[in-house]
C-alpha cells in the first residue's frame, strides 16, 4: 500500500493515480494525513477490503510530506560505517548519536530551499520510517509490526550553525525551514521486496554523490526502532531518520556545498524520489 499527503489530503495512491481517502471512506477517515496514524491498524484493514473509485493524476509539486506534523522527529547519526570514516568518528557500539529536527523543517517531496547566508549546506540521504503502532521496549524481531511504512528524507544540514559554539548545535543547524523534505509517499514494508535492503541515491545537478544500500545500515530499522524504543516511546505518527551513507560535502576534498541554482535528487529503490532547487536569500 502507498499512501501520500496530496494538498494537505490524504490519498490512497493506486497504479500512480491518486484516490482520496475521506471521500472513498464515505468520512470514515479524515482527510487529516497526520491523523491516519493514530488509526493506523483500522486504516490498513479498511484500505485492504475498499472498494475505491478510479482515481485521478497529479502534479508530484502538489504533494507534502505523507507525515507533516508528526509529534516526535527522530534523526540517528553515523549509522553507516563508510559515513561513519569520513566523517571522522569511531563506530557507535550501542546506539548511534540521536538528535532532532524540529517540526517546522519538515516539507514536502518538490521543493524550492532557500540557503542561510554565508553557510555551508550539504546534503544527507536517508531513509525515513513513520511509525503506526505505539512501540516502546519493542525486541528487534517485533519492530517492523511498529512502523506503517517507508518513505524518503533530506537530512539537509547547514554545517556552520551544526558545529559552532562550545558545543555542536546539531538541532538547530538541521532545521531551517525546508531542511527536512519527505516524500513522495509512504509504502508499507509488506509492498517491498526487501525492505532492509533498499538502495539509496543522491546527485547534484546529475552527479551521483551518494550511493548505497539500507542493508549497510549499522543498526537495521528494526534494532534501531529497539534501541531507540528502550529509551523513549515511539508515538504513532513519529518520523524516525535512519542514517546517511558517505557522500556527503562535510566529508569530500575539497569540501563541497550546495549553492543557488543547485538541484538535489533523492532517489531510494521502490519508493521515489526527492527534488530540491537551491536558492539564495533575498
């Protein structure tokens, strides 16, 4: 199943067509994206047995992000070993660094950013889980029960504001507005081959920068949700970042920053892709 936030509406997506969930549901279910997932179990049952209508194009500019107000972000640092290496640090052992980016970042898959002056943005692919079902203390083997589905994320980071002051500020520096575009959709585990292993692909303006596999993660989506979940509850609705490969600018020599006029690609293997046009502020 594929779901997606199409202009603040809910829809079902059906063969690349979109079928609105509050008129098909006869208002069973809100046209709220953010509300399915306290429904989350109910919905799945519901959209499984559906008779839907045909459904109807749309503009990809049109969509917004499948969870757009989630009440927890989530974001897990350093979870490839290859990022990891180059950006300097030793391999997590028990749970990977953790830090947020605040809700107000959040945007939808086709997107125009605006770059903070005098900054240096990179670019971090990742994939990224929304939870359906309330997880804490979850074991690895039930986790995957948790998570409604997968979609793709930008962990867009300004590395001047990520790393000044005494200590690093990696909140803040992640979450300018637009730093955090989700998208195209969500897609249930279950409608994947595979979904510990997805392949991952970032370019700027056509150059690959970043490529790999989820099956690389050093903490898979179920040990993180488990590890994460010890800690903390997971609530239906949280979005949860995973993790990007090596690529990024941080890490390359010369240092490489996203510039005006730049276009960002994201692209993870049977779920979409992410496009981003970089540009100065007025």
């Amino acid at each position: 199943m594929r779901i997606a936030n199409l202009s603040d509406r809910l829809v079902l997506v059906v063969d690349g067509l979109a079928v609105d969930v509050e008129e098909a549901s006869g208002g069973r279910f809100s046209a709220d994206p953010q509300a399915v997932y306290d429904r989350w179990n109910e919905f799945r049952q519901w959209a499984a047995r559906a008779a839907l209508p045909g459904g109807n194009r749309f503009d990809p500019a049109r969509l917004g992000s499948p969870a757009p107000t989630p009440r927890q972000v989530v974001a897990a640092g350093l979870n490839y070993r290859d990022h990891a290496a180059e950006a300097g640090f030793a391999l997590p052992e028990t749970m990977p660094p953790v830090f947020t980016k605040f809700a107000t970042s959040i945007s939808g898959p086709v997107t125009e950013v605006t770059l903070p002056p005098g900054g240096h943005t990179d670019w971090e692919i990742e994939l990224v889980v929304v939870i359906g079902v309330r997880a804490h203390r979850v074991p690895a083997g039930d986790a995957w029960s948790h998570v409604a589905g997968l979609t793709v994320g930008q962990d867009i980071s300004e590395r001047v504001t990520q790393l000044e002051g005494p200590s690093p500020q990696f909140s803040l520096g992640k979450s300018f507005p637009g730093f955090a575009p989700i998208g195209p959709s969500l897609v249930t585990p279950d409608a994947l081959d595979d979904p510990d292993d997805l392949g991952l692909r970032c370019t700027v303006n056509g150059e690959e920068v970043q490529k790999s596999r989820t099956s690389d993660l050093i903490f898979s989506v179920p040990e993180l949700l488990a590890r994460l979940s010890s800690v903390m509850p997971l609530l239906p609705g949280d979005v949860v970042f995973t993790g990007t490969p090596a690529g990024v600018g941080l890490g390359r020599d010369p240092q490489r920053w996203l510039a005006p006029g730049d276009e960002l690609v994201s692209t993870i293997e049977g779920i979409g892709e992410l496009r981003q046009r970089f540009v100065a502020q007025p």
